[in-house]
C-alpha cells in the first residue's frame, strides 16, 4: 500500500473481498490526505502586499478580484501567479480586488506554478 507503506499477505479465496476494502480505504485515506493538505496550504489576503507575502510561503490564497484583464495581467507580470480557480459567480460582500482596490466581483483562488 502505497498510501501506508504497508505489505500486506491475503489469502487467494478472499482477495476480492479483501481488496475492494483495501481499495475503499486507500481511496478515503488519499482523499482525507489532499484535502488536510489543501486545508493547511490554503490562505486568505486582503491586501496586494500580503497576497505577494503569502505567496513567497507557497500553496493557494483566496482573495477578490475585480474581474478586469488588467488586473489579473498585472499580478501574473509581477508575480508569476495565475487564477487557478473562481470560486463563486456571486461577487463577494466588502472584498476589494487586492491589486486595484475596487469592489471584487469574484472570490478567486491563486496560485504560483513552481
């Protein structure tokens, strides 16, 4: 098991029993180990100089965009993040966009490629 580092012996006649809840389990394990991960690695900014704080760390941060090309140009020239993901339609209430300062119309998720 790779998600254990465990060898485990089974008996032939059980092995399909055996192995879907091996299977089930590993499956449940991996999922709780990303999820514990992303959880840790998640962060929130509010301001540009944390945002680039923050991302000198690594992982994800979650902040307001404006949704203006411009914007999101200028951070990826000067960071090298880009948007990974848009988490609502909805605009977010009283987030700024943290690199213009103006109302956010979407809650994002950035992040740098390394």
């Amino acid at each position: 098991r790779r998600d254990a580092g465990e060898k485990q012996s089974i008996n032939v006649s059980a092995a399909t029993n055996i192995i879907t809840k091996l299977l089930d389990e590993i499956q449940s394990n991996m999922f709780n180990q990303a999820k514990k991960s992303q959880m840790e690695n998640t962060f929130q900014a509010k301001t540009y100089d944390e945002f680039k704080s923050l991302l000198d760390k690594g992982g994800f941060i979650c902040c307001g965009w404006d949704g203006s090309v411009d914007s999101e140009m200028a951070i990826k020239l000067e960071t090298k993040a880009t948007i990974r993901c848009i988490i609502s339609n909805k605009p977010p209430k009283g987030k700024n966009c943290i690199y213009s300062g103006r109302p956010a119309k979407y809650e994002v998720v950035y992040a740098k490629s390394y």
